[in-house]
C-alpha cells in the first residue's frame, strides 16, 4: 500500500499550470514544511516534500491555498527520473496529493495564536486551569468508575 499522511505548510505560494488537452487540467505545484517529530542537533527539524495536486485536487489547491497556510494531506508517493542538461540523471520523489484539508481554521491561520471561545469560566465546581485539563476534587475520585 502507498499512503502518505501528513501535516505541513506552504513554503511559498502554489505554482499552477493547466495541461495542454482536452480537459485543460489544473496542475498545482507546492512545497510543505514539515516539522520532525524528533529533533536531533545540527539536523534540519523540518523536511520539504514536493507535491503535486492535479485536476479538481488542484484547482481547490490554487484558489484557497498559499504561502504559510497549514495544510493536512492524503497522497502516495511517486518516484521518477529524468536527464538534465549537463547528461546527469536526477531522480525525484514526489507527493502526489488525493485530498487536502485546511490544518488550522481561518482565525488561526491568520493570527497564528489559539482561539478562545469563552472568556468566562464555567462554575462546575472543578479547577479549570489554562492548561487544557481540569483538576479533579478528592471526594469525586472516589465515584469514578475506573478509581
């Protein structure tokens, strides 16, 4: 099975070109960044895969998608090979992308920070402190089913 998934972001904004035939198929070029999971001193902590989203894939990639923007990938991975103009054999691996999705809403993707939806804090009766979890009082510990 070829499958490639991934989360990156445009390095620049898409390079777009339309097939000579019938169809006059769109054809949209880009890089991601994307970001190591573990990083290692003195190596790069992100590599930069080269993508290709053709027909309806890149049109969509050409009218919502440009330089900085987060984007979540499902594509294979396709190899090739050509000759350049010195006679030296160079050899490609391309991302060749079957769906795209935005990876970050509107309002993120501009401010780069994250949206609050609330101000307020709810009065539940727990600790809801900015670290995303809350802090459980000792006499409901006892009730949980998994204590």
């Amino acid at each position: 099975m070829n499958k490639f998934l991934a989360t990156g972001r445009f390095t620049s904004d898409p390079t777009i070109r339309y097939a000579n035939n019938d169809k006059q198929t769109c054809i949209a070029n880009f890089t991601l960044a994307i970001n190591r999971r573990f990083k290692r001193e003195g190596e790069p902590d992100a590599d930069f895969i080269r993508c290709v989203a053709m027909g309806r894939v890149g049109e969509f990639v050409e009218k919502y998608f440009h330089k900085g923007m987060k984007a979540d990938i499902t594509a294979h991975i396709q190899t090739g090979n050509y000759t350049d103009k010195n006679g030296n054999k160079v050899y490609t691996t391309d991302a060749i992308i079957e769906e795209i999705d935005f990876g970050e809403s509107k309002s993120n993707a501009s401010a780069n920070t994250p949206v609050s939806t609330s101000t307020e804090t709810p009065d539940d009766g727990f600790d809801n402190s900015d670290d995303g979890f809350m802090t459980v009082e000792e006499e409901m510990d006892s009730s949980l089913p998994f204590n």
